[in-house]
C-alpha cells in the first residue's frame, strides 16, 4: 500500500498569493494513498527540505509528491531530499502549482483547484513510480574544437594546456580566423597579428593539439563523454608531411587572379595559396575551382594541363590525385567556436533578410564594408596599409562611416545590435585620420554603444584628439554621382538635412554566423536562434553550454562578440570541458526507454524515428545459433528520453522509465475520474 | 480574364494626351478592356488626408463596379489611381474591421480581389509583342539609341508591399518597356524619388525644386527624354519644366511610357498627342526622324554597292 | 466637450485615432531616417522624426498644429525605409485626419484651399471637375493670379473642359461623403496664415503659428 506525502510550497507569495496552499494540502491529506501533506512558505530552504526529510522517516513515507515550481527548478533539490532520508530519489516527483498555475491565473478559488488537481494526478503518478538507479558512463577524455579563430585557438590551448588531448577543426587552409585579417584592434590599437600570431604557432606546435585545418566536421555520433566524430579532411592537392612551406608553388603559378578571402576580395591570390603570410600551417591549398589543371579535368579534358606548381616543388610535394579523406576521432567534449561572417547588403539574400536597395545592393564602387577597410588599412593588405580607395586607387579626402547596417533593423530582418560595430568605427575613423591627416572621417550612428572597459574613452578620444565628425542619424541613401558617393542623411541632434559628397563610404554591416552553422548545429542536436547563433543553457547562468550535455559554445558563433569577450568564452568553455575530464564517470538519470523483447514485432519504426540514433536491431537466436526474429534493443547511453520511440510503437513494447504507460494513465485518470 | 479599365479624373482633363496615347497603343497592342461604367474619383491626393475610411471607399466604389460589371482585373493608367485602388484593396485585406463598415459605406457589397494593374506591369507584360510589332515596322526602329530615363516617382513603387513593383529601390520593369520599344533605357539616380506630387498647384515652388533635381540628373546622365507613367509626374516635369529650367538649357522632353511604345510601332505624333506636351516634342521626333531616316540610306547604300 | 449632437463622436473619434496613433508611433526609435529621406524635409517645422516623437509621447497640441502634417506628400519614402516599421506615411495620414476632426485650422491656407476644393468637386460633380476645382482653389487660396499664366496653355490644349461629367451614380458618391463624416466645412476657415506660407521654397517655410507652438528651438 502506497504512503505518500504532499508537500505544498507558498513559493513566498509567488503561490501562496493566488493558491490557497493550507486548502490544497488539507484536500490532498484525504486522497487516497496519502499518508501526511502539509504546506510551508519556502520548501526548498533547509527547514523545508528538512520537514519532508522528517515525514519520509516517521511516516514511513514510499513516495513524495513536492507542489511547488518547475521541476527544472528544484526537482534535483528534492530528490537529494528524498535520498538522503533514505528513500529512492525517484520516487519523488514535483508537482508545477506554480508556472502551471499560480502564475498565470488570477481567480484564487479556480487557480486553488487546479492546484488540488495538480498535485493529485501526481500523486497518483507516484503510486505507479518504480524505483530507479542512476546510469554511470565513461568519459573520453579528449576534446574536440570546431573552428580556428581566436575563440577556438583560445579553447584548445585552455584544455591542452590542462593535460587532455584537442582535435581542433578549422575549414579554411589556416588557422587564424577573422582576427587575422584585423590590422590594429581597440581599445588599445595593438597590432592585431602581433598578439595572434604567437598564439597560432603556440597551438601548432603544442604536444596536445592535433590541428585539422581545410577540414569539415561532417558527422557526430553519440553523447557526452563519448562522441565519436567524423571529420572530412578535404584534399590539399599538397602533402603537408613533405612540404617545407618554401613558396616556390605559389610563384609558379599562371593563375593569379583570384579575389582573395583573406583580403576580403580587395587583393588576388594564385590558384595554389596559403591565405596569408603568417598562415599556420604553412602549406599551400589548390583552389580546384580556380585551377587550371582541375578545371580541365572538370570539363573531361584528358590531357595535363599546366602543373606549374609541380614543376616548381623541388621536394615533390605537390599531389594532384589526392582525394578527401574521412577521419573518425573519439572525443568526450565538444567545443563550437565557428565564429561570424559580415551581412551583405546585396539583392541576393538567404531566407528572412532583404538587401539594401537604398545603398545600391553593394554595387557602388568604393562602398565597401568593415572587413575590407581592415585591409586596406593593414601594412600586409593589397595597398601595403596606404589608404586607397578601391576603384581607382585615389586617396579618399571624405570616408563616410555608417554604422547599423543590418543591424538593428529588423525590417531588413535583423533586430540584434552586432555590439563590435561602434568600437570598430571609431577605430577606422581613428585609423583614417592617422594616415590622411586631412582627411574628413563623418560617422552616421543612431547611439555609440560603448561599454567596456577603456571603450567609451577610447570613442571620445576618436572625436577630441582624432577629429572624427560623429552625425546621429541613419543615412536614407547611396548613390554614385560622378566621381563621388552622395550620402544623404539627416543630423537629428542639430535638426538638419545633411548631404555629404564621400569618396568612400565604409559600411558597419551586420554580425551573421558562418554559413551552414545551421546544418552543424543539427549535427551535433544544439539549438539555435532565428539568426542562426548558437543558443546558450541558460542566457545567465549556463552562458557556454548548448542544450546538448558535453557540447559547448564559445564566440561569435553564439552572438555578435569581440575579441576579449569571445577569450573569455572560449576560456571558460574551456573550464568547463576540464571540469568534465576531472571526474572518472558521469552520472545520468535513468530516464531512458527500454524494450520488452518478448512482445516486439521487429518493425523497427522506433530506430526510423529516434532523433539520437539510440534504437538498433538485435537478432534473437535460438539454442543452435539460428536467427529467430530480429527486435529493437536501445542503447541507453544513447537514450535522451525524449519517448518519441515509445509514442510510435504499435505493440507497446517501448516504455520509457519515468513516463511509463501506467504512470501516464494515471495521472489522466486522476483528473478525469476525480470531482 | 475581363480587364476593366479605370481612366481617372486626369485622364479626361488636363492629361488627355495620356488616354490618347495609352488608348492607342493599347488597341495596336489588341488589348481588350472596358471602361467602366460610371466610375468616379478614387479621390486621390486628397480624401486620404482628411479621412482615412474615405480614402478607401472612394476607389472601393469604383472597385465594386468593376467587379459588378463582370470584370476580374483593373488597369488604372494614372498611377496615382492606381496606387489609391490598390491601397484600397490592400487595406481592406488587411483590416477586418473597415472591410466590415465598407458595405455600409459604400451601399454596394465588397468587392472580391482583383488583380489591379498600372500601365508600365501591363506594358511589360506585351513587351514580347511590342518587340514584334518594332521589328515588323521598321529596321532599325526608330528610337533606336533614343536614351530614356525611366522615371518611376512614388506611387507606382511605394509601399512596396501594395504595389509588389518588382523592387521599391531599383525597379526595372519600365525599363523592359523601353527597351522593348527598340530605346535605351539610362542608368541614373532620380528614378523613385518624388517630383512633389500633388503640390504642383498648391506648393509650385517645392515642385520646381524638386523637380529640378530629377530634371538636372536625367540630363547629367545623359538621357534625352523622360519616361513617366503618371499624369502628376508629368505635369510637374512638363508643364513646370520650364521653370525648372537654367537659360541656354536645352528642355527634355517628359514622354509617357505609351507615347515612347506608341511611337515605336509607328502610331503618329497626333495619334498620341503629343502636341498637347508643354515642352515641345518637334525637335526630338525631328532628330529621330533624320537619324532612322540616315541609317536606312547608308543601308540602302551598303545593299547597292 | 459640446452638445451638438454628433460632436461627441467626432471627439471620441480623435481620441481614438490620437490612441492607436501614438501606440504605432510606440515602435519608432529615433534613427532620423524618415527625415534624411523626406523630399519635404527642408520646408518643415518639425521634421517627420520629430513628428514621430512627439506623436509616442502625446504631446498632440504640438502635433496637430504642425505645418508639416499638411507638407508630407505621401510620397511613402520614409515607409519604405523606416527600419522599424512604423510606417511614417500612415501615421501622418491619420493625424491629418485627427487635426481635421479636432477642428484644427493651422493648416497652410493654399493646401487647405487645395484639399477643400479637390473635395468638394469630387461631392458635388463625383468626379473632379477640373475647371471647377481651379476656380474654387483660386478664391479660397487668394491667390488669383498665381500660375494664370498657365490657364491659356491649358485651354489652346484642349486640356480644360468647360462643362463637368453627369455621374449616374452622384448620389452614392455623396452617400459615402456623408457616411465617412466628411463635412463641407472641414477645413473651410483653415489657413490663418497669410499667403506668404506659399513660398514653398524656403527652409522653414509655412506656416509660422506651427513654427511657434512646434517647441524643439
């Protein structure tokens, strides 16, 4: 025979004010099965917790019922309650009186009585309630990074530098990121690569870093402590293990015209490349798009066109036959940290976000964006750091800055700040009026958002020592006049129309994650916004986990971030990935579904329909070896109790522990045959 | 489809030469379209200031008789009509409460959607047999390097989602008509910005200063004449021109965008009264005239020898 | 408030309009977009920014009496480019509508002349007669001589037809009029300023009473 306690929280007023708490603990007191119910202001604080300790061992109790908040709150509290008073944790249950019910009803007398429903199909939930045992697995102690940037070199250096193993996957030829192409950083106006470049090599050569760069993750298997991951190592056309990074390739070759990424298509490159010249690793890449040889092969032409890069490697390194290659790695920890891409303001846009029309779609010579002003601005960009306007290389005596293209505007579909834009702006302007020192720098802005440590002193010193022209208002258009760009705008501050003859405009636009984080993300089952950025655990409190247990987050992947933010992350991702490795097994909740063998018809709708991979087919043999009927059998490691497998099982083999069918049952008969 | 046609008030007045034109070419482009029966003002530029439920019944009327009147498509020439029955309709999608009160406002029942047309989505929807009746008539055409700017203004683009023009920053569908017509349509700036509407009588110096703007970019560009598709537009970029005008300026022609189609397909001068345009079309039609007139001597020439 | 009878619901309507327009203005924050776009920009008092402001914040005495209501053109600039979507042009319409309702006579006399003469011709003919209209606008504007250089240019081109059209339908045309509570006497009287408000041309142009009430010095 069932006792069973009910403990009703007044949760401070957050329940008590529209629940009548001491009625629906007296109400439960009369249901049949319940031993004891009392209510009490905070049954989460220590006396709380102790008065359901006290009831457990003098009531004897063989089940708890807690009416209180979301079980997401406080279920794990209770149930160490529960288990410390010797009774198993699973064997108590909460049930939401709150969330569910006091704090979205008004009528005290109706939300009191749904309360007393609440708890009392809980209550016969927990009749049914099996005890349970905790699952323990084993963690692969070795971590896994996608993504090359500061945040991701950041975090493999963190759990490297703790004695564990990192795979870190970059999809370019280098490592670097982003942050490479940045030719001086703010606050502080530091040379950009001369404080990355140390950390690249550092992780290059590091003993506990294995580096995939031109690589994809392209499956993950698995759970936390134990992924395994598929990466694609796409073909170098160049044996990394025999080249010796002399440049010899890339001189030879005829092509030379292809835009640069590294330079945001303001310089060219050769076909076979190595991004930039601090790259890491130092090894080339053929651009096969680009390539005469492989473009002759594309069109089936049999002879051997070019090979001039062969020709020139006097260690042989070249390899035009090399195919992409797949590479399973073993890892316990995942960390993403895929970084951003710049909104572009074209006609073409993916699905959600409208172009700039009133900007020309991008089509307006020297209208360019943030990154390309980085290179132009650098001493290692396509004018060697002098200030060149794109079309016709002139210096540019009014540079236009706008600010909040894209972002903020959630008409064109983008209502987040991108949060790095003003600080960059008043690098760029700063940065401008270093080299053209009579030069006008004018900034278009709606607000300077400038919080960070230095960063708002570091924008007034943009306008009191550097002279940059700050005009709050957004600019209406963009159009070419002759020899220049009218930008016309509107100064709110002194109510004026402002029309100002650029001749280069440089375009804050949009902070957007990389292109197929999406399709990563349902790869490793992590949610993500509408944006596409990688949602976090918990906006406050679980800021660099994913929703997905042993996947972690770090970087512009997850929102707009600069540099020392993106550090922090990736650090502290990095904690928590050692904070994993520190413990010899996990512990899980039994939560997962099981088949009864016996009853199963071997139609396998479960393994077509299981998000986790978890449901395998398993032969039954008889005594002399031979296969008998094939069943479904699931892997509870794998399991992540979503019940979708048991939903769909004709032959009610499949029950799901913690949400069994007699468990279910009851609760719905509780309220449909209760007054 | 039954296409009903709405003239407008302009359209019978002081533009007459645009139904003159636009009836022209569309009977030499064999569309068949009724006027309709009794219509009225759709009361633009002026009830939707003052009352927004006016705004809208004044083109629902006219609407519901088309629709009365068996036909499921409308075309407005003026684009200022246009754009009121297609807000209209737009509207009273969107508000249930005023599609609700419209019946009683009206005293006729509401009308079902139909598909609203301006004449440059018509045009370009016969661009194909414009190109035919061009090359049947003449080779080379006659505007043959003729350079246009085509001049959309407001109402025909904006709001974009009740015009769904093809882009409300840089539309190109006149542009197919121009070409179509055997011209050259100009890259410029001033296509969707405003000429001041319908403050012509009311505020004549905004409109010549606005005006100007567009004036001075077409000619910066190039352009020879400007194409407009809206009886408001024309009359502030024609009859205002002239003051509009700097002394020595050469004036440029505004032609509507059935005037360039009709005299493409060989309807005459009188046809699409063009004499009745405050800026004189006699010396564009001339220098036309001479240089299609060139160019078949010197083919005529090459043919002999 | 007053006793004639239906004036009650003239106010209850501004206040309503003055409501749903003041939560649309809600959405706006203040980038001047609307305003560097604004062919009129130059002309107004209170730029359309401003107008969006002072509309979420309530302070409709300033609003209505603002010349710039009446210098918009609809031209939907704003609308197309507002990033919030707060629809500028809409906005505008609506408080012209309240300004008319409210009995507000602040409105620039040769648009208020404009308007009430398109109307009229509209209620009285069904459609806009246009040699009619010319001639109300000239005596309710004052401005008899302006643009008659014009008139003869117009009559050579067979552009003026001295007689209007005989709508079948006249008293459905009038029947709406009436239904949407647009009165004869909206707008008549308005235009307190002397006709200098047509200048047009010059910044800050228009109507000088709006300037003073405007209030962002």
């Amino acid at each position: 025979m069932a006792r069973i306690g009910v403990f009703v929280c007044h949760c401070g007023e957050n329940i008590g004010r529209t629940v009548d708490c001491a009625a629906v603990a007296e109400t439960l007191a009369g249901h049949p099965g319940v031993a004891h119910a009392e209510d009490y202001k905070y049954m989460c604080s220590d006396p709380g917790q102790a008065l359901i300790k006290r009831a457990i061992i003098d009531k004897r109790l063989t089940g708890v019922v807690v009416a209180a908040c979301s079980p997401h709150m406080h279920e794990k509290t209770f149930r160490r309650a529960a288990s410390q008073a010797g009774l198993n944790p699973f064997m108590c249950e909460m049930a939401n009186i709150r969330e569910h019910c006091s704090w979205i009803h008004e009528d005290r007398d109706a939300a009191t009585a749904k309360a007393i429903d609440t708890a009392r199909t809980i209550v016969e939930k927990v009749k049914h309630n099996e005890p349970l045992q905790t699952i323990h697995i084993p963690v692969t102690k070795r971590a896994l990074v996608i993504g090359g940037g500061i945040a991701g070199i950041q975090a493999a250096l963190d759990i490297a530098d703790g004695g564990h193993e990192v795979v870190l996957v970059e999809k370019d030829p280098s490592i670097g990121g982003h942050m490479a192409q940045l030719s001086e950083t703010f606050p502080t106006l530091d040379c950009s690569q001369c404080i990355l470049t140390p950390r690249m090599v550092e992780a290059y050569q590091h003993p506990n870093i294995k580096l995939m760069t031109w690589s994809e993750v392209e499956a993950v298997d698995g759970y936390i402590g134990n992924f395994t991951v598929t990466v694609r190592k796409k073909a170098r056309s160049v044996d990394a293990d025999v080249c010796n990074g002399c440049g010899d390739c890339l001189a030879a070759c005829p092509n030379r015209r292809t835009p640069s990424e590294f330079d945001a298509g303001l310089g060219t490159r050769s076909a076979i490349y190595v991004p930039f010249p601090q790259a890491v690793p130092n090894t080339p890449v053929i651009d096969r798009a680009n390539c005469g040889r492989f473009k002759a092969i594309a069109k089936g032409i049999k002879k051997e066109v070019c090979g001039k890069c062969a020709e020139a490697c006097l260690k042989g390194a070249i390899d035009f036959t090399q195919q992409d290659e797949l590479v399973t790695e073993e890892v316990g920890a995942i960390v993403v940290a895929t970084g951003y891409q710049l909104y572009s303001i074209g006609r073409a846009q993916p699905e959600g976000l409208t172009g700039y029309g009133e900007y020309g779609y991008g089509e307006i010579p020297d209208v360019i964006d943030g990154l390309q002003f980085e290179r132009l601005a650098s001493a290692s960009g396509p004018t060697a750091g002098e200030l060149r306007r794109p079309s016709d290389g002139k210096v540019p005596q009014t540079v236009v800055f706008v600010h909040c293209v894209g972002s903020r505007d959630p008409e064109k579909g983008m209502a987040y700040c991108s949060k790095i834009c003003c600080m960059y702006n008043a690098k760029h302007a700063m940065l401008y009026r270093h080299k053209v020192h009579d030069g006008r720098a004018v900034l278009f802005y709606m607000d300077v958002r400038a919080a960070g440590k230095g960063y708002d002193e570091f924008t007034r010193r943009a306008v009191e020592e550097d002279g940059a022209e700050y005009l709050r208002g957004r600019v209406s258009r963009l159009y070419r006049d002759g020899d220049v760009i009218k930008v016309v705008g509107y100064d709110t501050l002194a109510h004026e129309p402002v029309e100002i003859d650029a001749d280069m405009v440089v375009l804050a636009t949009a902070i957007r994650p990389q292109p197929g984080i999406k399709q990563l993300a349902q790869t490793l089952s992590v949610s993500y916004d509408e944006h596409g950025f990688i949602n976090e655990a918990h906006p406050k409190l679980r800021p660099v986990e994913t929703n997905t247990a042993g996947v972690y987050v770090a970087g512009a992947c997850q929102a707009p971030r600069d540099i020392p933010d993106s550090v922090a992350m990736a650090s502290a991702a990095a904690a928590k990935v050692l904070g994993l490795f520190s413990v010899a097994e996990l512990e899980r909740e039994p939560a997962v579904a099981a088949v009864n063998e016996t009853t199963c018809v071997g139609c396998l709708t479960c393994q077509r329909v299981c998000p986790y991979g978890a449901v395998e087919a398993k032969e039954i043999r008889d005594r002399d070896g031979n296969v008998v009927r094939t069943v479904a059998s699931i892997n509870p490691g794998v399991c992540q109790g979503c019940g979708t497998c048991q939903a769909v099982c004709m032959s009610k083999s499949i029950e799901l522990a913690t949400f069994t069918d007699a468990e279910m049952y009851s609760e719905i008969e509780a309220l449909a045959f209760w007054p | 489809m039954t296409l009903a046609y709405y003239p407008g008030c302009s359209l019978k007045g002081t533009s007459r030469e645009f139904e003159e034109s636009f009836l022209a070419v569309t009977r030499a482009l064999r569309i068949e379209m009724t006027e309709i029966d009794d219509w009225s003002c759709c009361g633009a530029s002026s009830a939707h200031p003052i009352s927004r439920d006016l705004g809208v019944a004044l083109p629902a009327r006219n609407l519901a008789l088309a629709a009365e009147q068996g036909a499921d498509e409308v075309v407005a020439p003026c684009a200022a009509c246009y754009n009121r029955l297609a807000t209209a309709q737009h509207e009273l999608g969107a508000d249930a409460d005023l599609a609700a009160r419209m019946p009683g406002i009206l005293g006729h029942s509401l009308p079902p959607a139909l598909h609203i047309h301006n004449v440059v989505d018509l045009l370009a929807a016969y661009a194909p047999r414009i190109e035919e009746l061009v090359a049947a008539r003449v080779d080379p055409p006659l505007l043959a390097g003729l350079r246009v700017a085509a001049y959309y203004g407001c109402l025909l683009v904006r709001p974009n989602e009740v015009t769904g023009f093809d882009d409300a920053e840089q539309p190109a569908t006149m542009e197919t008509v121009i070409s179509a017509a055997g011209a050259s349509p100009v890259a410029w700036n001033m296509a969707v910005e405003c000429c001041g509407g319908a403050f012509s009588i009311s505020r004549t110096q905004s409109v010549v200063r606005l005006g100007r703007r567009i004036v001075a970019d077409a000619r910066a560009h190039g352009a020879q004449a400007i194409a407009v598709a809206c009886p408001l537009c024309h009359t502030n970029l024609d009859l205002r021109q002239a003051a509009m005008t700097a002394r020595g300026e050469e004036p440029l022609p505004a032609l509507f965008i059935t005037d360039l189609v009709g005299l493409a397909i060989g309807l005459s001068p009188g046809e699409l009264g063009l004499a009745r345009h405050f800026v004189d079309t006699e010396p564009l039609l001339a220098s036309l005239a001479a240089e299609a007139e060139a160019t078949a001597t010197a083919a005529a020439a090459q043919e002999s020898s | 408030m007053t006793n004639q009878s239906g004036a009650m619901s003239r106010s209850d309507a501004v206040v309503r309009l003055l409501a749903e327009t003041r939560s649309a203005a809600a959405r706006c924050y203040q980038c001047g977009k609307c305003s560097a776009g604004c062919p009129m920009v130059s002309e107004m008092t209170l730029p359309p920014h401003d107008i969006m402001r002072l509309t979420a914040h309530g302070r409709f005495a300033e609003v209505l009496s603002a010349d710039s209501l009446w210098l918009c053109l609809t031209c939907e600039t704003c609308s197309e480019r507002c990033p919030t979507g707060t629809d500028p042009a809409a906005i505008i319409d609506a408080l012209r509508e309240a300004a008319v309702l409210d009995g507000r006579r602040e409105v620039p006399r040769s648009i208020a002349a404009f308007h009430r003469s398109f109307l009229d011709q509209v209620r009285l003919t069904g459609r806009l007669y246009e040699a009619g209209f010319f001639a109300e606008y000239k005596l309710r504007s004052r401005a008899l001589l302006d643009d008659i250089g014009n008139a003869p240019g117009l009559v050579r081109r067979g552009k003026l037809h001295p007689l209007p059209h005989r709508l079948h339908g006249i008293g459905e045309v009038r029947a709406i009029f009436e239904r949407c509570g647009v009165r004869a006497s909206d707008l008549s009287g308005a235009g307190h300023a002397p006709a200098a408000d047509d200048a047009g041309g010059a910044p800050g142009g228009g109507d000088p009473g709006g300037g003073a009430e405007g209030g962002h010095a």
